[in-house]
C-alpha cells in the first residue's frame, strides 16, 4: 500500500493540518466532553463560529468574490474576508483562483478538484497532494487588485489561527477560566474547522456524485437538498453548468422558492440595509427553459432505450411530443415578442415536471422484474 503512495508530491503542511485536526476531533474533544462535559455557552458558541465563518464562505469567497454577482459595503467585505480565513480554506484569492478555474474546466484535467479522478481526489485528495509552486493567479487579476484580498492573502495564516483558535480561546477564558477555554479551542476552534472544511469538501465532492440534475447534464454537477442544509444553500449545484459567474443570481432569482438558501435569504436582508447593491441575476425565464431542455433531452434518450416495452415506449413518446409543442408554442411566444407572466413561467414548469415524473414512473417501470 504504501509503496504506492507518491510521497514526493505529498502537501506536508496542508496534510499535517487536515490530519490533525481531525484527530483531534476524535479523540480530544471526546476527552475533554468525558472530564468536563460540555454546556450551552460551549454549543452556542460552536454554532456562533461555525455560521460566522460558514456564512463567509458562502456569502464571501463563493459569491461576492468568485462570482462577483453582488457589491458589497466594506463592512461585509471585511466580515467576510476576517472569518472567511477562520474557515482554515486559505485565503480569497487562491480559493477564487482555483473556483474559477473550476467552473471553466469542470470534469476535466485543469479541473483543481476534478471528480472523474474520484470521490476521495475531488473530496480532499486534491489537497493532500497538491503541486507546488501555487498557479499563477491570471484568472483573479480584478481580485489582485483589491487591497483588503491583497491583505490578507499575504496575512492569511496569522488571520486563521487567530480567528480560527485564539478568538474562541480567549472569549472562553474570558467566560469561564482555562476549563472554559480549552473546551472553547477544541470545540469552536478545532471541531468546527473540520466540521466546516468537510462540508464545503462535499460540494466538491459529493454534489459530483449524487442528486439531481434537473438544469444539465452536460457535466457532473449535481442538485443535493441535504448538502444544501449543510452548506447554507451550496448544495443546489447544477445550474453551475450553464455560465462560470452566474451562480448566485441562479440562486437569487431561483424559480422554486422552497428550495432552502439561506444566502439568498440574508442578500434580501442585506439589500434592505443598503449593505448589498447591484445584484446580478439571471431571469427566471432562462433557469426555466434550461430545465425545459433538459427535460426534452432525457426524454429521447429514454425513448432510444432498447428495453421499453411498448406501452411505456407510447407513454413517453405522448409526454414527449405534449412538452415539444408546449415548447414550440413558447418560441413562437417568445418570437412576438409577447410579455412573460409568472403564470406563464408556472405553467411551464408544470408541464416539466410532469414530464420529469414520467421519467421516474418509466425507470421504475423498467426495473421491476418482468
């Protein structure tokens, strides 16, 4: 096993940090819950660090800076930049580097954290083996020339460990003695980061692997609910497909108001106080008819299935030719130039979904035994 290992290409810093602090998680914060227990100051502050930070990530290096789809006043900008580097994923200009270039080269070779090279690579293989030197950041010259990234790219581990580690510290001390603070670093500081950075590996990961693909299926990108939940909204990852910056407006303006964003949530919230301006978003008319192609495509793929039976075969085929005339009927609206109405769009989207449940009911259809 080892043999095999490439030793030489081995990130000894980043894989001493990852492996470590989860040690740590599982075997001192176990220790110190059996000696010391642990109590609502300890959980609340946990929850306090892992939304701070959670929320910087998203809101921050994900949306505001990698995407550029909002402007942001200082005060969030600086928010996210100091807890962003807490997150222990290093600083805004690396982590927007390597995110661009993700989204311009999904699935394949310049991919940072391609899937096609496995779960365990996409998930945190990438980093324990990265190649040195660091890319030439060509793809974040706007973000170079921003003072505050500049910073704290060049600051970004003093920053880390002292919001990271020495923050929950202190404010543990400062509540309740060295008992309070040790339980403070091992809990908000060390459990947090590596319950964070896991679920931030997972939409590299996981949202590659499982879920939804209800926009396109052109790459590997996925739709999870539950790594929504985790993430604060990142788990609705498919419409990633479409365009390298237009995901957050995907999400803003997103057609289906039940899907969970707590991101989108709070830029509403932030709008209102003025903290937020100039969002970009993407009409809800394109997120629509991206979802209507997809439909279509997957209903020819199923209907050139050799093992239909003749009756499901008809079935498809009758939901296949009712979506292309809806389809039809709306270029020829689209062609004069009529006005869109949320009905309109409503409609629409019904019919999709009717023909996403005949997709459904025919696959089951074909794995019942005969």
């Amino acid at each position: 096993m080892f043999p095999q290992i490439p030793f030489h290409r081995v990130n000894w810093l980043v894989s001493s940090f990852l492996i470590g602090t989860l040690f740590l998680s599982v075997t001192a914060v176990p220790l110190y819950l059996c000696f010391f227990g642990i109590d609502g100051f300890q959980i609340a502050l946990f929850f306090a660090m892992l939304g701070a930070c959670g929320f910087s990530i998203t809101l921050g290096y994900h949306r505001l800076f990698s995407h550029l789809t909002f402007q942001a006043h200082w005060i969030v900008r600086f928010f996210t930049v100091i807890f962003g580097a807490g997150a222990f994923e290093h600083s805004v200009l690396l982590w927007s580097c390597e995110h661009r270039s993700h989204h311009k080269h999904v699935d394949h070779d310049d991919d940072p954290y391609c899937i096609t090279k496995g779960l365990f690579y996409a998930h945190m293989g990438w980093l324990l083996f990265k190649l040195k030197p660091l890319p030439p950041f060509d793809n974040v010259a706007d973000l170079k020339k921003d003072p505050l990234l500049v910073w704290q790219d060049r600051y970004i581990h003093l920053i880390a460990v002292l919001v990271a580690f020495v923050l929950p510290a202190s404010i543990g001390f400062v509540w309740g003695g060295w008992k309070a603070a040790l339980g403070a670093f091992l809990i908000a500081g060390v459990l947090r980061v590596v319950v964070l950075q896991h679920c931030t590996f997972c939409i590299n990961s996981l949202c590659h692997y499982i879920g939804a693909q209800p926009y396109s299926s052109k790459c590997s990108a996925r739709d999870s609910w539950l790594l929504a939940l985790l993430t604060f909204g990142e788990g609705y990852h498919n419409y990633l497909a479409d365009s390298e910056r237009s995901l957050l407006a995907a999400y803003v303006a997103r057609f289906n108001a039940r899907d969970f964003d707590a991101i989108r949530a709070m830029l509403a919230d932030e709008v209102q106080l003025d903290l937020v301006s100039k969002l970009r978003r993407v009409p809800t008319e394109k997120i629509v008819l991206a979802e209507l192609a997809e439909a279509q495509r997957r209903l020819e793929a199923t209907l050139a299935h050799p093992g239909l039976t003749e009756a499901t075969a008809t079935y498809i085929a009758n939901v296949y030719h009712s979506l292309r005339e809806t389809a039809q009927q709306w270029t020829q609206r689209k062609a004069g130039q009529l006005e869109v109405t949320h009905e309109m769009l409503t409609n629409l989207r019904n019919e999709i979904r009717f023909a996403t449940n005949a997709l459904r009911l025919s696959s089951l259809r074909r794995r019942q035994p005969s």
